[in-house]
C-alpha cells in the first residue's frame, strides 16, 4: 500500500493529510478556502488518489500560507508515498482540454524540483481566491515532493477554466508518473541507480 499520513503544525497553518496513491478518487476536503477545495477535490479525482486534507490557516491574513503549505504537505506526502520510486513509470504528460482552456502537463519525478510555469491567468482573483498563488502551490508542492512540473497554457480566457485544466491535467499527469511499470516492479527508473 503505497499510503502515508502528515500532520504539519506551524504559527501560520495546523494541516493533516492522508494520502493513498492508488485509490479511487475520494477525497474529503477542508482547507477554509472554497475555491482551494474544489482544486484539490479534482486532483484527487482524476489521479485516482484518495485524499483527505484538514487545514486550519491564518486565512484572515490571506490564502498564501494556507496555499503554500498544503502545496508542501502534499508533495512530502507525495515523496514518502513513493519512497525510493522503485518501479514507477516516473514520467507522465497530457494536453488536457476545458472549455476554451487547453494546458498542458508534464511530470518527472527526477528527485530534483523545477517549475516551468507558463499560465496566463488574466485576472488577479477567482471568487477571494488571488490566482497568483497558483504559481506558489506549483512550485512548493515540486520542491517537496522533488519533481520536474512544466505546464503550459495553449488557450483559455477564463481564470477559472485555465486553474482547473491545469490542476486536472497534473494529476492525471502524475496519475501516470507513479503508476507502477509492470514487468518493472524492482527497477529504479534512474540509470543512476537512485531517484531520491
């Protein structure tokens, strides 16, 4: 059972999460910030991982500590989930269409984090939500979890449709990066020998 449980208590947020990498797609949400919920609710959805997230964050300040520290229990949960990535595909890509959207995901779980982030979100909030934090979900959630993300934005005029693509399109992107390489179960998929 590739499966791992975080508590995460700091000044600015109290966070648990639980995470099962090859589940169904159920997900129990609550991080005091709807429009985060819904994102997270997607992810889990279509990467077909169980997750349950609790967060308490100093949301009367704004959503940034909130953002960025799910983003960092997530890829450490990510991280410990995998453990030395034995067997894993290790990369995934999808172009991913919503709406008028179009965007484009890649993922290798390489052991070293790299965003290239390439989104033309046009407004500065959807709902409270201030669509900058996107890119600091990104790039926190990569450094923990210690993976390569590129997502690139073809089409879309609508903050909400380009988010939500480009949230389906990294966890269906990751979906495939962790999935195990049948036939290759013992295998590290480095020729180095090690991933982490």
């Amino acid at each position: 059972m590739r499966t791992t449980a975080i508590t995460r208590n700091t000044s600015e947020t109290q966070i648990t999460l639980a995470l099962n990498l090859d589940g169904r797609g159920g997900s129990n949400i609550d991080t005091g910030c709807g429009f985060l919920d819904h994102m997270l609710e997607l992810f889990a959805r279509h990467g077909r991982f169980d997750l349950d997230i609790k967060c308490r964050g100093d949301l009367h300040v704004d959503a940034h500590h909130t953002t960025e520290d799910i983003a960092i229990v997530l890829g450490r949960a990510f991280s410990d989930a995998l453990g030395d990535r034995r067997g894993i595909i290790r990369y995934g890509s999808i172009i991913l269409p919503m709406d008028e959207a179009l965007v484009l995901a890649a993922v290798d779980i390489s052991g070293r984090p790299y965003v290239g982030y390439d989104l033309q979100i046009p407004t500065e909030k959807v709902g409270e939500f201030d669509t900058a934090l996107i890119k600091e979900f990104m790039m926190a959630f990569a450094r923990t979890l210690g993976a390569s993300i590129h997502l690139r934005q073809f089409a879309g005029d609508d903050s909400h449709h380009i988010i939500e693509a480009a949230f389906k399109a990294l966890a269906r992107a990751l979906r495939r990066a962790v999935a195990l390489d049948a036939g290759f179960e013992d295998e590290i998929p480095s020729t180095k020998g090690t991933i982490v």
